[in-house]
C-alpha cells in the first residue's frame, strides 16, 4: 500500500500542530519547528518527484513506486504513480478521485471526510491541526531535522509520521500505519510556487470507467 493509496487511511488540510517540546527538549527542535513554519508560509504551491517504498512487518519490502505530484493549497493535490503501475490520486479541494487504470475505476470521497487527521493535510493544507495532532522532535539524521506527528484520534488508521526538513523543504516521509507497515517517501525536483491554477486539479473520469462514490 503506497503513502497515498494510504489515503483511505489517511483518509488523505492543515499543517502540523507547533506542539510544546518541552524545557528539556534539544536546541535542534525549534529549527526542526521553523523549517515546518518557513513550508506553511512560504509555499502554496509545490511540483516535484517522489519514490517510495514499504516495507510490511514481518520486514518483507514491497516493489518501490516513482511519479510526479503537485499541490497548492488549500487542500488541492495531484499524485501520480508512474512506476512500476500507473495510478491518480486527485483532490481539486472538495473532492478527492483515485484513479485505477487497470481496473478502470474511479472512487471518489468528499474532501471533509477523506482529509481531515491525515498525514496529507500536513503538507497539503493550509490551516492548523492543533486539535488533530501531537508533534515532536526526533535526533537528527541523515543531514536532515525531524518531527513526529502522532494523530490524537484512535481511528486515524495510522501510528505516527515523520518528516525530514532541510533549508526549508520537507525531503522524506516516513508513515507507520494501524497494519505495521512503514511506507518511506523522498520528494526529489521540488519547484516552489510554481505558478499553479485551480484547473491543474481538475479531473474528469475517463470514458466507460466504473465510477465509485464512497459516503
């Protein structure tokens, strides 16, 4: 299951809550907390590359995934899984459509009930999700600062998910689900404010595909 397919866990607005560290927390967390802050408020919108791959819990990897993604906010996105398979996930900001080509079908959900405590509206919302989310700093790795954020509600169908920011931009996603599986993510080739309009999100059902709507 890739991070996106997760979105029927994600459920796939908002951004990370700046949840207190606490006195004894490391002098890193607050830049970890900043380069979060510089993403929210300096990038509406984002181009780029990502791969990912996950990894079941009994250690078992599944075969990686690369593709393209936009966004802009609030709350609109493009995912598109290019290889080794193709699949679309699209919010146009109140709807949200995946695209199967091999089944060649389409299950669409409302945006309110697919997003909300969801790893997505970290990145690709615009609002805060104090009342949704935990966060806190992890160790340095990998040239990178992290955060963590653990979804307050039981049913979120993920554990936790963490972030590796550098100069501003997030460059790894790294989400534990409800099954035990961890799915890493590495956006590559991200373009800031790329200048994106609403119909870049539009999406119109291929002809003959079974379309779905979720309630």
């Amino acid at each position: 299951m890739s991070l996106f397919s997760n979105m029927r866990l994600f459920a796939l607005s908002g951004m990370l809550v700046v949840a207190s560290l606490g006195l004894a927390a490391p002098a890193r967390a607050d830049t970890a907390r900043e380069q979060l802050r510089t993403f929210v408020a300096q990038v509406q919108s984002a181009s780029g590359e990502f791969s990912q791959y996950t990894v079941g819990p009994q250690g078992q990897t599944k075969p990686p995934q690369r593709g393209r993604f936009l966004f802009m906010r609030p709350g609109r996105f493009k995912w598109d899984v290019l290889k080794p398979y193709e699949q679309q996930i699209v919010s146009n900001g109140r709807e949200i459509y995946q695209f199967d080509p091999d089944l060649n079908q389409v299950t669409v959900r409302l945006v309110d009930q697919a997003i909300g405590a969801s790893p997505a509206a970290i990145l690709f919302g615009s609002g805060s999700l104090e009342q949704s989310f935990e966060v806190m700093a992890l160790p340095d790795r990998e040239a990178l600062v992290w955060l963590r954020a653990k979804p307050k509600q039981a049913d979120a169908g993920f554990v936790h998910v963490d972030l590796g920011f550098k100069e501003g931009i997030p460059h790894r996603i790294i989400l534990l689900d409800a099954f035990g599986q961890t799915t890493h993510v590495e956006l590559t080739a991200l373009m800031r404010n790329p200048g994106l309009s609403a119909s870049n999100f539009d999406f119109v059902a291929p002809k003959g595909a079974d379309v779905v709507r979720m309630q």
